[in-house]
C-alpha cells in the first residue's frame, strides 16, 4: 500500500487543527467587519416575514434572497454564482470561487417552513393534513392560506385565520375570503420582533438557518473562498420512520451532484438542552435523531469541537449540544454522498409553533454565520490532506 493510499484511513491530526486554526484566524477582521447584527437582522426579518410552504420555497424566498444579496453587492463579483434551478433539480444553489474545480464544502439550509395541505371542508373550516412533523399542541395560532394565481403567476394570500390543533388533528378556521380549494397551502405566521436583549420571536425554522448562509456567501466570495451553498425545498415533511419521509430537496441535490465533498455542513434550528441558554452561541451535535440521521465521525468531530476551542469565544462562540435529541434534517440526503457531515446550527424553542411562538436569539445567529466562514479553513485543510 502506497503512503498516499494509506493517508485516506487516516483522519486529521493535531497538526492539521493548527494550520487550520492559524488560517481561520486571519480571516477574523474580515468576518468581524462582515457579519454583524445588523446584517443578521435584516436576513432574518426579511425571510422569516416570507411564508414558504414546502414545494413553493423557491418562488416565494427566492427573490427575497436575491434582493438581499443584490443590495449587499453579491453579484458585483465573478465568484458569486446563483442558480435557480441547479442541475434541473428545481432547489436553488449558490457557487462561490473561480469554479474550475466542483467546490469540496457543501453547506445546506433548508427553504421551506411547515405548511398544511387542505382536505376538505369541516364545520367553519377546513381539514388539513401535516405536510410537516406536526408538533402543535392543543391551541389556536393564526395562519394564512396561499394560493398560487394563475393570472399573476405569484402566491397570494387568500385567507387569514386561524390554525386549530385538537386532538391530534388540524383544521384551518379562515376570517373570510373565498372557499379553499385544492393546491392551496396553510402556513401559521406570527410577526418578528427581536427585543432589547436579542430575543427573537418569529417564523426561524429555517429563517435562522439560511440567513445565516445567505449572509455568510457573498464573504466566502469576497474572500475568494470555494463553497457550494444549498437552500433546498421540502425539508420538511409528514411524520415517520423513514429518512425520505422529509430533505426531498436536498435527496434531489445530492443526486444531481457527481462530487463527493470532503466536509458538508447542515444548518438547522436544533432544539437545545437545560444546559445551554440561548444567546451564548451555535450549537454543534453529534449525531440526528437518535443515530437515525447522519452521526459524525469520531476523527471529524475531535478535529471540530478542538478546532473552535482552540479559536476562542473572542472568535467564535460553539457550543456542544450534548445529549439532547435533535431531529432529522438535509443530512439524511447529503450522507449519500459522504460521511464527513457537521451538524450545525442554532439553538431555539417552539421550532413548529409546539407550546408558544417560536423563539431564538440573534446572538446565536451572529456566532452561526461566522462559524460557516471560518469552516471554511477547517475544510481546506481536509483537502489538502486527502491530496496528500
């Protein structure tokens, strides 16, 4: 066996978390400058005050996201590329660098939030079906209709209302507006609103998550820095045992793409244990649902969480998630296509309007996007090593 052969059952090593380090922190002025609150908020409100049910993400967030990035200059630059409609997967994709070669960090975000398909009419309402994993208890919480116009050829709100989740079932109790029909989407809204202290209140799964990539992007372009930025559709999806119950996007991203990265990174809203208050940073779990989804490797892992201690608080702020179950997202797709998958993201409550308004704070969000952006080191360092 050759040395360059054997260096690929080797993971990294000591060394290889200290260039990685050094590396990350010269980029530390430029994310500093970069990555503020500010910029964070106004991702944030703008994709969260954006309902996209599932399988309409892209219509409906895609032109926010486009204008965010117009506005910050994104496309000034030949290493800021958009596709709508990557590989013909329909899922929209960002590629940053000169492109020569296909980039070896992925980075993904789901688009979409839950929504609810309409059955049929029910006393003043409507039955709907989960076309989420329905975590809604018993209660009330408003919600609209959108219906695709035919004449516009945009979304529309036809309806505003109210949610019911009784007993184990839903049902859409509209205020007024024209009869729903078939093709219709039910989603529950609630306004933002970040208080005095970072708390945020609003629509964030997966808000949080792609502002904190959208953001993070065009700094990777700048940087000159190569990334394949993900923003897939129908991440969410109807309760089960299955991995493709759910992350059908990002299923059709991963089979259009004929790379194998060496480092994939999912960012999601994860729910968070007893020991972490929200404001003291992102949070890194080990592994999905209970091992269901995707599990890090243990060299990966050891080289990650030694990677941002060795950063700092000043830097980055990362904490481990521990114990606490988190569920299922795009990794369950990405895991086709390799092992080497961070979980990523930032912590919160309510993700599915569970008890209260969903909740998460813009700190969080801040130490998110930087991290993505100094991964980027980390990620070029496990390439060369696998170059040998």
């Amino acid at each position: 066996m050759s040395a360059k052969t054997s260096r690929l059952f080797m993971g990294p090593t000591e060394a290889d978390v200290e260039r990685a380090v050094a590396r990350a922190l010269t980029l530390r002025q430029a994310i500093d400058d970069h990555v503020t609150p500010e910029r964070i908020t106004r991702y944030v409100r703008a994709l969260a005050e954006t309902s996209a049910p599932s399988s309409a993400a892209g219509c409906l967030r895609g032109p926010v996201l486009t204008d965010l990035w117009r506005d910050d200059g994104a496309f000034e630059t030949e290493h800021f590329s958009l596709d709508t409609n990557h590989a013909g997967s329909g899922e929209l994709a960002v590629v940053t660098g000169d492109r020569t070669t296909p980039a070896q960090l992925w980075l993904f975000a789901h688009l979409d939030t839950i929504s609810y398909l309409v059955s049929h009419p029910v006393g003043e309402g409507y039955r709907l079906v989960p076309y989420c994993y329905h975590l809604t208890q018993d209660g009330r919480r408003d919600a609209h209709a959108l219906r695709y116009d035919l004449t516009t050829g945009q979304f529309v709100t036809v309806a505003d209302g109210v949610l019911v989740s009784e007993g184990g079932s839903t049902r859409f109790e509209p205020a007024g507006g024209p009869a729903l029909q078939s093709g219709d989407r039910v989603v529950p809204v609630t306004a933002f609103a970040c208080d005095e202290n970072g708390f945020l209140t609003a629509h964030l799964d997966n808000a949080g998550g792609v502002a904190a990539l959208a953001v993070a992007a065009p700094l990777f372009a700048r940087l000159g820095r190569e990334a394949f930025f993900a923003f897939p559709d129908e991440e969410e999806g109807p309760a089960g045992s299955g991995n493709h119950m759910i992350a059908r996007g990002s299923a059709r991203i991963a089979t259009a793409c004929q790379t194998t990265p060496d480092l994939a990174v999912v960012v999601d809203m994860q729910q968070f244990g007893d020991a972490h208050v929200l404001g003291s940073g992102a949070v890194l779990s080990e592994y999905a649902s209970g091992g269901r989804g995707s599990v890090t490797p243990p060299p990966l892992y050891r080289a990650t969480t030694e990677f941002f201690s060795r950063l700092g608080p000043e830097a980055v702020s990362v904490c481990e998630n521990g114990a606490t179950r988190i569920s299922r997202s795009d990794d369950v797709s990405v895991m086709l296509r390799t092992s080497s998958i961070l979980l990523l993201g930032f912590p919160g409550a309510d993700r599915h309007f569970d008890t209260k308004l969903p909740t998460a704070h813009l700190a969080d969000l801040v130490h998110l996007t930087k991290a993505l952006v100094y991964l980027s080191a980390l990620g070029e360092v496990l390439r060369e090593r696998r170059d040998g």
